[in-house]
C-alpha cells in the first residue's frame, strides 16, 4: 500500500534506518531465510505496481529514490522500499516467536523488548493479554493459510504526530490521554509459503483531529 505521505514517510524511514538502525531492525540467529523470503514477496508485489519499477538489483520507488536489493541486509532493504513495518514470528515451540523485524514506527512499544519473546511476553504489559486471550492468539497464528492473509485497525490518540513512538515495557502508562492526532495502524498477517513464517506488517496513519471525520 501506498498513499499520499509516501515521500515523507520514506524519508523517515531512510533517517531512522541510517542514524538509529540498531532501534529499528533486528535479526535473531536463523531468522535469515524468512528475512530474504520476505525480501522476494515485497519485489514481487512491487514488480506490479506502475509506481515502482524493479529492474535487477534495483528499484525506483515513486518518490524518485533508486534502492539497491541488498540480499546481504534483506529487511534493511525492504524498509527502504514501503511504508509498513514488519515483524516476522516463526514457531518455536509452543509459540509463535518475533525472530526478526523492522520498526520504524512503533507505537508505544521498544523493538529490543520484544526481539526473541514469544507472543504473550510481546503483549506485556497489556492488562486483557491473559491466558485464554494468549491461547486464541497462537490458535490465530496457527490458523493463519499461505495466501490468506488477514488484516485489522485499531485507533489511538497521540499528543503529538512523531511517526517513532517507543515506550519501555515499565513505563507510566498514561490513562484516558486525549491528543490532537490520530494514529491508526493497518495491521496485516500473512504466512510464507517457504519458511511458514507469519509476518507481522504495520501500515501507520496520522491524522489531525480536525481532519478526522466522526
């Protein structure tokens, strides 16, 4: 998906890839083969889109930049080209892990907390996150078919419209905070056929609360 604040959004991207790339981006041992699967199901879906045009180890994006397909630094790459955040989980165990990803955007949660956890330590400290909610997440995860995906919204309201919003785990959590913008994040789930990882992606939205039609 691409929208009107491409150009700026991209931009952010390429700062926070460049200046605070052990923030935004992770990769656990083993995690490589899902990182570059999900490198070829990006070019691939861009390879049909007329605002992109991928050429061999290349790609024109629609705000004019060229990146290079660096298959040595596959989510670096695929952070480079879209707007949406990816985490990648792959089971391990019982669970589904958070072996790798991309977070330029996070929404009140830190990337190097959650890195390597399992889903019901990445949902601390939401206080609903039980373990009957816990259960029907992994049954989620399980369920989820190649070339099935699924998709949800949710909407927050934010003092401020700053794209990277981290928040440690132990933090004050502010209740009832009534901001001027409103984040929504597109959130999508999908399994690759190659290595069954379920991919995590997170398209962000910001709105001015006068922009924003009730």
């Amino acid at each position: 998906m691409v929208d009107e604040v491409y150009g700026a959004q991209m931009s952010e991207r390429e700062r926070f890839l460049s200046e605070r790339r052990s923030e935004v981006l992770d990769i656990t041992e083993g995690a490589e083969p899902a990182c570059e699967e999900l490198l070829d199901a990006v070019l691939a879906d861009l390879a049909l889109r007329d605002d992109f045009e991928v050429s061999e180890g290349e790609v024109l994006c629609p705000d004019q930049r060229r990146v290079t397909v660096d298959r040595r630094d596959p989510l670096g790459t695929v952070g480079r080209l879209v707007q949406q955040d990816f985490c990648i989980h792959e089971r391990r165990g019982d669970e589904h892990v958070m072996t790798a990803a991309v977070l330029c955007f996070p929404a009140s949660w830190t990337l190097s907390e959650k890195i390597g956890k399992p889903l019901t330590s990445i949902h601390i400290p939401v206080p609903e996150y039980d373990g009957d909610v816990a259960k029907r997440v992994q049954r989620l995860f399980d369920g989820i078919k190649v070339g099935r995906p699924m998709w949800r919204k949710n909407a927050n309201w934010y003092l401020d419209p700053d794209l990277f919003h981290p928040m440690r785990e132990n933090a004050p959590r502010k209740q009832e905070v009534e901001g001027d913008y409103l984040r929504t994040e597109r959130q999508s789930l999908l399994r690759l056929p190659k290595t069954q990882a379920v991919v995590f992606g997170i398209h962000t939205f910001v709105l001015r609360r006068e922009d924003v039609q009730f």
